[in-house]
C-alpha cells in the first residue's frame, strides 16, 4: 500500500527526533540554587538597650530571601508517551501482515508452497501444476476457483487449495486458445487450456472448436499414471461434421433446428427462406466451400442451397445464390438486397435453372455442392463435378448461408457436414479429383 511505505520512515524519523528533542530539554533543565543561610545577630547586640545602640554591635547583612522554584515541565513523560504511540501505529497499523494458507496436495508442486505472511495490500503471484501420473489440476481461492496462475492481493487472510487427482492425466491446449472442448462428444464445459485425469485406462475423443476455426479431434488412448498433452493449432476456415451442438451456426426460427445422429436438421414450414448462417466473416478472397445436404421433405421443385453473402444480415442479402432442386436442376444467381424472410429484393441469373446428370435426384438423396472462390472467380460443382464457371466482381462475399426454400410446403433439409478452406486450390478439396462433365440437357424450371 502507498500510504505504508510512503509514511513508514517518515514515522520512524519522527520517532526519533521526538526522543531526542525530549531528551535535550531534560538535560538542559538548571538544577535548583541552594537556599542562603539566615542572619542571626550576636549575643551582645541583643542584650543592648533598645534606646542606644552598643558601641560594640556589628550589624550583619539581612539574608536574600528565598525564591521557591516552579515544578519542572514532564518532558520525559510526554516524550515516552509520543515514542509508545509512536510504536503503536507503526506495528498495528504500518507493519500490519496477513496471513496467505497454502494447501498443496500430493501430485501438485508450485509456488508459494507453504503458509506465509505478507505485508498488507502485497500483490503475490502464484503458479501451480501436476507431476507425472497426476492431473485435473484444480486451483482454489478462498474455495473458489481461479486459473492455476495469477496473483493475490493481501487485503485480508486469503487460502489457496491445490489439488490434482491421480491416473491418467490429459493437459489439453490450443492456439489459439479459449477453445470449446466436447469430451467424447459431450460439452465438458471447459475451454483450453484444460486438464482431464482418468482412473481407469481407456480411450477419449476430444472435439475443440472456436468459431471461425475448423473443429479439431482427437482420439486420445490413456494408460493410468502416464500424462498426455495434446497441443492443437487450429485453421481458420469451418470444418463441421455436426457431432456436436450448432454453437458456431445462427439459424432463423432457431427451435426448427436441430442436431442429431451427426446431422444438422431443419424441419419448417415458411413462406419463403428457412436458413442459418455461419457467424464469422471470414478474411480471405480465396476459398473453398463444401456442404453435403439432402431434401428429405417437401417439393423436388424447391431449392436447397448454399447463399455467399457479404454480411451476417438475411434481411439484406448482397451475394450469391447456388442453388439445386431434387428434380435435377441448378442456377446460380446475384442477390442485391434480398429479405430471406419476405422474399423481397433485387436477384439477377448468372446462370438460369439447368438440368444436369451430376445432380441426384428425390427426395432423401444426399448431394454435396461446393463452390471455389478466387477473387471474383466461381466455380461450382455437383458431387466432385465441375458443372459451370463464371466471374463477377459486384460483390465480396465472405459469410457462408445454408438456405433452403420452403414455399409454404412442410419441408424438411439434413446436412451431414459443412466444410470450408481457406485459401484452397481451384476446384479441389483433400481427396478430391476433377473430372470433365458432359453436355447437359438445358431445361427452364423458374427460380424456385
């Protein structure tokens, strides 16, 4: 505390300025004078007549009188008093000390390692960690729990508990870091950096994912009293097998939405768009997007889609549309301005509906549509086919939508996975090979 260290010696130095001024007005204090005699006369002057003198009378001179002396001023007892007050402020409230308690279990090592006092409103740092075989380092303040690094301020006593648990451990981080981590598929409710320890040998899957980044897995087998540590970097882009809740998706009519059995499902019924959109804007020109879906439900007339927009609001769409219906049909179009909930906008053909072979056909077909973007070059493709390319530098799209269009029919849309690249090669994904497409047949089935 500034008031402590700023005021502590100038209290000390007026200690002793204090003791010594007391001591220099005590020793300077004159001793008293000793009181003068008195004056007798002698034995003949008395027996003289009082009418004459004697001729031998010898007056003697008439004693000073005596001055009484005031009482001394109790230097020393007003100087004993500032010096014990003095002291008094110094070591009650100056010197003051709290107590921090450290309670540090077996497996755990770090510092402070044992109970200490220190000077009131001292900022100390700690830093705890598991030894080998141990981990579920858990690190509490005052019986809450902090981060296992960081500092404590003594304003008062404070206690540290340290524990860690004994088996297998698994110290999980990323970068960067604040990863969700889904435990075997279950949200653990942790984010890296994390530690999970484990009794019993076996094997865990860890799922980390932060939006704007592709989900990271690992498949981890542990033997008990060994540690394990997983360091994932993660890419940017999306990678999105849908084994786990949506978190990184925000869908209109969020309750028709769902994801089970490693799907992302939507069941509705509304006049135009259903749709849900990806919540990071991504930084790059240059990508690849890929989504694997299936009409299970509604009209083989109606879209199933994939929108490139330049913003997260589908209440004003500039972008593109991709579109393909389970009759066998695709057409891409301009969006400037499109409400996806009204249906009002501005859209203009890029390439009007066409029929193609690469497309499978009825309802409960999976398809997987993937558009390659490099810079205001497209080009779209139906299950690993190249079936039309264009440019256009209207827009710069970097939000990904998963639309499909209802029409006021009960439809229901599945998807199996959501990928995209950054940066990836034209027309191609891992695994992936281009193969030449056949003239199709052309055939006008309206927008929808």
């Amino acid at each position: 505390m500034k008031f402590v260290n700023f005021y502590r010696k100038p209290v000390s130095m007026f200690v002793m300025v204090a003791f010594t001024i007391m001591m220099c007005f005590w020793a300077n204090q004159s001793p008293a004078a000793p009181a003068a005699p008195s004056t007798e006369k002698s034995s003949t002057a008395s027996a003289a007549s009082a009418e004459e003198e004697s001729p031998g009378f010898i007056e003697q001179e008439e004693s000073t009188p005596v001055v009484k002396k005031g009482k001394k001023f109790p230097w020393l007892i007003v100087g004993a008093v500032v010096v014990i007050g003095a002291a008094a402020v110094y070591f009650l409230v100056l010197s003051k000390k709290y107590a921090l308690t450290v309670n540090l279990s077996e497996g755990c090592s770090g510092t402070p390692a044992e109970t200490t006092k220190y000077k009131k409103n001292a900022v100390v740092s700690y830093s705890y960690s598991t030894e080998a075989g141990y981990g579920d380092l858990q690190v509490k303040l005052d019986g809450v729990a902090v981060a296992t690094s960081g500092s404590v301020t003594m304003d008062k006593v404070h206690t540290l508990d340290v524990s860690a648990t004994y088996g297998a451990a698994v110290n999980i981080t990323s970068t960067p870091s604040g990863a969700k981590i889904y435990h075997n598929n279950v949200d653990s409710g942790k984010t890296t950096p994390a530690s999970f320890s484990y009794t019993a040998a076996g094997t865990h899957t860890y799922l980390l994912r932060q939006c704007g980044y592709k989900d990271y897995t690992k498949v981890q087998s542990v033997v008990v009293g060994q540690t394990y540590n997983i360091n994932a970097t993660l890419m940017q882009g999306i990678l999105d097998n849908f084994l786990v809740s949506s978190t990184c998706w925000t869908p209109y009519i969020a309750s028709n939405w769902t994801v089970a059995g490693g799907l992302y499902k939507a069941s509705t019924k509304v006049a135009n768009w259903q749709y849900s959109y990806y919540n990071t804007v991504f930084s790059s020109s240059t990508y690849t997007v890929q989504v694997k879906m299936k009409r299970v439900a509604g009209s083989i007339y109606s879209s199933n889609s994939i929108v490139l927009s330049t913003a997260t609001n589908m209440n004003s769409v500039n972008g593109y549309l991709f579109n393909y219906t389970a009759s066998g049909s695709y057409s891409i179009w301009k969006w400037t301005g499109m409400d996806m909930v009204t249906g009002s906008g501005a859209e203009a053909g890029i390439k009007t509906w066409t029929s193609s072979s690469r497309i499978n056909k009825n309802l409960g077909a999976w398809n997987i549509m993937k558009i390659v973007r490099a810079g205001s070059n497209y080009s779209f493709y139906f299950n690993g086919y190249l079936v039309y390319s264009f440019s256009n530098s209207s827009f710069d799209p970097r939000v990904c939508v998963l639309p499909f269009y209802s029409g006021n029919v009960q439809t229901e849309a599945h998807y199996d996975y959501a990928k995209l690249d950054i940066g990836a090669a034209l027309g191609l994904m891992p695994g992936e090979k281009v193969t030449a497409v056949p003239v199709a047949d052309q055939r006008s089935s309206g927008h929808n």
